[in-house]
C-alpha cells in the first residue's frame, strides 16, 4: 500500500479574466509526485479561501461549487481504492487520466456484437449450431434497429447500457418487432451474453442485467391429430 495521496484545490490569481473569476484547478500528489487538473468552474477570487481550499460565502453558486469540489475529492479517493482492489500501480498522473476518463476503453454495442458473432460463425459445426449462429445475427439486427429508432445513432457506447435500455428492447421487440414474449425473451438473452462479455473485460463497471428478471411463458401445444401428421 505505502502511497500517500493528497489532494488540494487552488487558483491561479493571475489567469484571473476582466471580471474578476478564475478558474479552480486540483493538484493531485502521489510520494511527492504532482499533477494538476481544471476543475472547470470559476470563482471571484474574493470568494476563494485558500486556508480551507473553498470557496467562501452562502451564495448558491459558492454552495455549487464547494459540493463539486466534496464529489471529485471522493472520486479521487474511489479510483484510488479500485486501484488497489485491483493491484494496480497508484501514480498521480493515473488517478488524474483514470478521473479525466483518458484510460477508459470505450466500446460500441454492434461492434462487440459482430466481434462475438463472427467467432460464432467460425465455430459452427463444433460448438455451434447453424441456428444459433442465425439467431445471433437476427438479435444483432433488432438492437442495431432499436438504437437507430430510439437513440437516433447508428451504434452505442457500451456504458450507456443500463435497465432502461434492456426494458426499452423488450417493449420494442413486442411492439414495433411483433415479437411473442417468449421470442423476445430469446433475443434479449442473445444480447444479454453481449453485456456479459463487455462486463468480464471491464469495458463496463456494472452488468445492467443484475436486476432484469425474465421468464419464459409456458405454450401449451395441441396434440396433432393422424391426418394433420399425414399432412
């Protein structure tokens, strides 16, 4: 463990602009190593107290500010804790770009659907069977559809996957797709093993699946009469 993590928020007086504001930046500090960000907000520099690295007064916009200020200071400290759960080397320089989002991996819902189903087709035969590979690519399609028609882009960042787009697949499989519930059932199940692959390879930090229940329905099936087999 042995890092010593500090954090401080300051201003730079004299990038103040005509006004009289100037921004807030946040020095990060690992074993003596430094590295800063802008925080993006601005401050009178009467307002700023550098005693308590806040900005003073009562006024809403000190009271916005000063909160933004508490949530970055605790999302600092929890990439810190996700580094160390995961062994990984604390740098001030990581934490910053970790917080920046300059180490994320971001990937895209259809193309780690067609990653995934181009292996299938190359395993038809061994693990997969024919139909399994066609159900994949149908599955594939009606979500690629479904993000055209409700998020008017012609593929998504897996990150924005969460309970709402799962319950708004299912409506649409049953409405615009006319799908029974147990056919939407199936596809939401093809792209649930999707998000499951993006979740194994942290591409995502949660599965939006946790709390999605489905069943299938029971169909009960008349018995064929001797002419209808004949048929």
């Amino acid at each position: 463990m042995g890092n010593s993590l500090s954090l401080l928020f300051y201003i730079k007086k004299s990038k103040a602009d005509s006004s009289g504001h100037t921004n807030i930046y946040l020095r990060i500090t690992v074993d003596g190593h430094r590295a800063e960000l802008s925080i993006r907000r601005k401050v009178p520099i009467e307002y700023w107290n550098a005693e308590t690295s806040q900005a003073r007064g009562n006024s809403a916009a000190s009271q916005e500010v000063n909160r933004l200020m508490t949530s970055i200071r605790s999302k600092i400290y929890s990439i810190e804790q996700e580094h160390l759960n995961k062994g990984k080397n604390i740098t001030a320089i990581g934490l910053r770009d970790a917080f920046l989002g300059k180490n994320e991996i971001n990937r895209m819902v259809l193309e780690i659907f067609k990653e995934h189903n181009d292996k299938v087709e190359q395993l038809i035969g061994k693990d997969f069977a024919p139909g399994t590979a066609e159900r994949y690519k149908t599955a594939k399609k009606h979500i690629g559809d479904y993000i055209q028609s409700n998020y008017h882009v012609t593929d998504l960042n897996v990150k924005e996957v969460d309970h709402r787009f799962i319950s708004g697949f299912e409506y649409y499989l049953k409405t615009t797709r006319k799908c029974s519930h147990n056919t939407a059932i199936k596809y939401i199940t093809n792209f649930k093993k999707i998000i499951r692959i993006a979740y194994a390879n942290d591409w995502i930090s949660k599965d939006p699946f946790l709390n999605w229940k489905a069943k299938l329905k029971i169909v009960d099936r008349e018995f064929l009469t001797s002419t209808e087999i004949q048929t």
